[in-house]
C-alpha cells in the first residue's frame, strides 16, 4: 500500500482529500503505479512534488483505526483525479 506526502515534509503529513462533510480522506493506493499517476496530477497542477511511502496493509489500517482516520483504498479498478480545491495532509 502507498501513501503520498510532500517531498522533504515526510513526517509533517499525509495527502488527504476534505469530504462533502468537512472529514479528511486518506488516500491509500494499493498500486504504486497509480499512486505515481496520481502524485504527478497533483505536481501538474501547482502542488508540491510529491514523495510515495510504501507502507505494510495492516499496519497502516490498524493506525487508521486507532486514530480514527478515515481512509479510502484506491484499487487499480479505481479512477481518482485531483480535486482542485479541499486537499489537506492528515
């Protein structure tokens, strides 16, 4: 599973994206091809370069759950583009 982070801000955060009711959504790709595709959508449109953390399945839902993140899987039969505006980093 990937994560994406801000290049050189690694420990500051996570990319999320700001739901319809105000609740952050982490991004866990299951692909790092699509993480990737993902990561450079964002630099295209003015973010920050992006860096991809690969991290183990259970470890990071078990975090999620301890902190009640709440988190979406992104699977390779997903399609995700950017939203231009409500991004955060968790």
């Amino acid at each position: 599973m990937f994560l994406l982070t801000i290049y050189g801000r690694e420990r500051e955060g996570a990319y999320s994206v700001v739901n319809e009711y105000g609740e952050k959504i982490l991004y866990l790709f299951e692909e790092e091809d699509d993480a990737e595709r993902y990561a450079m959508m964002l630099e295209e449109d003015g973010h920050p370069e992006m860096h991809l953390i690969e991290i183990e399945d259970d470890i990071m839902l078990q975090t999620c759950n301890l902190n009640d993140y709440k988190y979406t899987i992104i699977t390779s039969n997903d399609i995700v583009i950017p939203p231009s505006t409500n991004y955060d980093f968790i």
